[in-house]
C-alpha cells in the first residue's frame, strides 16, 4: 500500500512538471493597460552592417598548408619529377595561369653556381664569394658594399658532437645586425639558449635555415658542428649526479 | 602471394588492394617547387584571386636578404606580413621595387598571384611545414574560397 502512494506521488509529481513546463514555455505576453505593443530588447543582436558582407578587409586567418612529406619514403608513391623544375610544372603555381609561363625557371639560373645536396641544391654563400652573383646590398644603389664583421662565435654544445662555430662574416654578407639582434639572438654571451628542437621548429637559427638558407639535414650538420671537441673533453655530468648527496 | 586462402578467394583483401594501387595512382604528386617559395593567401582567395607565390631564389640572386627584410620591414613569417594590394600600390613591402622602375609594375597580376587556387599560405618545403605544421583547415563563413569561381586574370 506505501509502495503505491508513492507511485501515485510520483505520477502526480511528474505530470505537474509536465504542465508546468509545457505553460512556462509559452510567452506570456503581459497587455499594457494603454493597448501599446512591448518593444523587444535587441541588444543581444549583432548591429547589421551590409559593407561586411562585402568583404573582409582585416582577415586574421592564416591559412597553413598540410604535412605533406611524412611519407616520402615510401617508394610505392609518386615520385618526384625532378628538380629545379619550370614554374608550369612545379606543383604550386598553376599552370593555367598565362603569366606562369612568362616567369624565370630555376634551371638555367642556377648553372655554373656551386652545388650543395640540400635546399635550392646551390651553395649560396661560396656563390656570393666567388662572386657568381653580385646581389644588392641597397636597393637602388647597385655598388653599396655591405657592413661585414669578421667574428667567430663558438658555442660549446654538451652534447658529444661538435662545438658550433658561428660565423659573423657569412651572416653580413646577406644581412644586417637588426636582423637578428636583439629580436632572435641576445647579443650577449651565455644569453641564449639553443638547442636542435627549437630549430627544427623555426626558432633561433630556425628562423631561416629550414626555410631559406641551407636546411637541417643529416648531410648539414658539419655546417655549424665545424670544430672537433678539445682532446680532454667528457661528457658533463647529468643533473642528478651533481645532486646526489651520497657522491 | 595471391589472396586465395583455404580454397576461397578473399575479395575483401583483393578489393582493398585494388583501392590502394588506384589511390597511389591517382594521387596528385607532391609539389616540387624550390626550397624556399613562399604561397602568400592571406586575403587573394577571399578576394577571388590565385594566391600570391614569392621565390626566394630568384630575388636572393638579385637583392641581398638585407634589403628586403630590413629596410622594407618584411618579418621572417610566411603571411606575417599582411601585405595588400593597397601598401603595395602605397609603395610599401613589395611595391618598394615592383614599381615599374627597379622592377616590373603592380599592373602585371599574373606573375605574382599565379598560384594554384585554394593552395594556403606556407613555405614551401621548410622544416616546420615538414614535420610539425597543423593540417590545413579550409575557412568557413563568408570568407571562405569558392571553388567554382574561376580566378580572374
């Protein structure tokens, strides 16, 4: 018997919560005593702007293109037509367009210069040393000699590979000191701290060798890691070892 | 070895292989353009036109990287630089020298918006875009591209 009261109560309850909802649900217009129609409050609305829909002027989206080498090795997929190909058939231009095929290729204008395995496969800095090309340090004035500073930076690398060594002359040649410093390298000794993972994700050196001047490779690394260990080098010992208080 | 196992064909893995050699052939090759082009599609897809393609070869022969990234104030960013037609008719970024008199004038469309519609803003064939940019998401809204329209010239 207590077993069906509550039952009973439950239906009631619920039956309750059903009309209740299904009355609250609908708007409930209160009439005001002088017949006037109650104004909505629209603020909540975006103000419509028909110069919007035009265009956007300020887009902020940056498009990214996908990962598209993770599969290289795999013999079974197409594989690359060659190198140094003409603008028509290089994949990112289209060959549609009239003005493509009015633009230089990269084939004749990289023959005589010094070649490397790695990037546009030509050594740009021996090129610019033996004088191949002679690029513009000015913009309208063709003779400007750049501002070179002859300084070699070595940084020791604890790893057992071997110490970098910077080289400001190279650098100069291409570019000026507010180029990197002080946005990407604090010109100060001990300031920054380097290692491959921030390059090969753009940071640091990164900010151009993976992009425009010659790339991290497994043939690059001789590049910068030029100067062979002292003869009584060791490997540094590991934070936990320093610490450990029964040395 | 052939997919026949305990006296039946297996057509499933006979079909899956044949979907796989028809993907590997059908598959578009991969873009073999040279090491440091740079696809600039900040605004030239909304606005209906190929994205924009700048080769760093070709200006490095030219022009020290000086020039450019530090007297025309371009940042070390592929789209970082939110460059339009308008600073560039203004004569600021690429305008500095696409002016008609150092180098050839705005009014040549083509040479520079000569992308494949559609293809986003990156560097070509970087380390990053290599091995750690986050795939491509196509915009959504007014914004986004429409495929159908072909690009003016």
């Amino acid at each position: 018997m207590n077993l069906h009261k509550k039952t009973l109560f439950m239906v009631g309850a619920f039956s309750l919560f059903l009309v209740g909802s299904a009355c609250s649900a609908q708007p409930q217009v209160a009439p005001r005593p002088d017949g006037s129609v109650p104004v909505k409050d629209l603020s909540y609305a975006p103000e419509y702007k028909p110069v919007d829909e035009m265009a956007q002027s300020d887009v902020q989206v940056i498009h990214i293109a996908q990962v598209d080498d993770i599969n290289s090795f795999n013999r079974n997929l197409k594989k690359p037509k060659g190198i140094h190909l003409p603008p028509a058939e290089d994949g990112l231009r289209d060959p549609q367009n009239e003005a493509t095929h009015i633009l230089a290729a990269p084939k004749p204008a990289f023959e005589g210069l010094p070649p490397t395995e790695y990037g546009n496969r030509v050594d740009w800095v021996k090129t610019l040393d033996d004088k191949k090309i002679r690029p513009r340090w000015e913009r309208e004035d063709p003779d400007a000699e750049p501002f070179v500073m002859d300084l070699d930076i070595v940084r020791p690398v604890k790893a057992s590979v071997p110490d970098v060594v910077f080289p400001h002359r190279q650098h100069t040649e291409w570019l000026f000191c507010s180029n990197c410093h002080p946005a990407i390298f604090i010109p100060q000794k001990g300031a920054n701290q380097i290692n491959m993972s921030a390059i090969l994700l753009g940071q640091k050196c990164g900010v151009c060798h993976g992009k425009v001047s010659f790339p991290i490779t497994t043939k690059s690394c001789r590049k910068c890691h030029s100067k062979p260990k002292p003869d009584d080098w060791k490997p540094p010992l590991s934070e936990a070892t320093l610490k450990n208080p029964w040395k | 070895m052939l997919p026949i196992m305990k006296g039946r064909i297996t057509w499933r893995a006979l079909a899956l292989g044949v979907v796989a050699w028809a993907a590997m052939l059908v598959a578009p090759a991969p873009a073999q353009a040279e090491y440091g082009d740079v696809v600039i599609n900040n605004y030239a897809d909304a606005a209906g036109m190929r994205p924009a393609v700048f080769s760093h070869w070709f200006h490095r022969i030219r022009f020290r990287c000086k020039v450019c990234h530090a007297d025309l104030g371009f940042q070390f960013k592929a789209g970082g630089n939110k460059i339009t037609m308008a600073k560039i008719i203004d004569g600021k970024f690429c305008g500095a020298c696409h002016n008609g008199e150092i180098a050839w004038s705005v009014e040549n469309c083509g040479m520079c918006h000569s992308g494949v519609p559609g293809t986003p803003t990156h560097f070509h064939g970087s380390t990053v875009q290599t091995l750690v940019a986050p795939p491509y998401q196509p915009l959504t809204g007014s914004a986004a591209p429409a495929p159908a329209a072909a690009p003016k010239k």
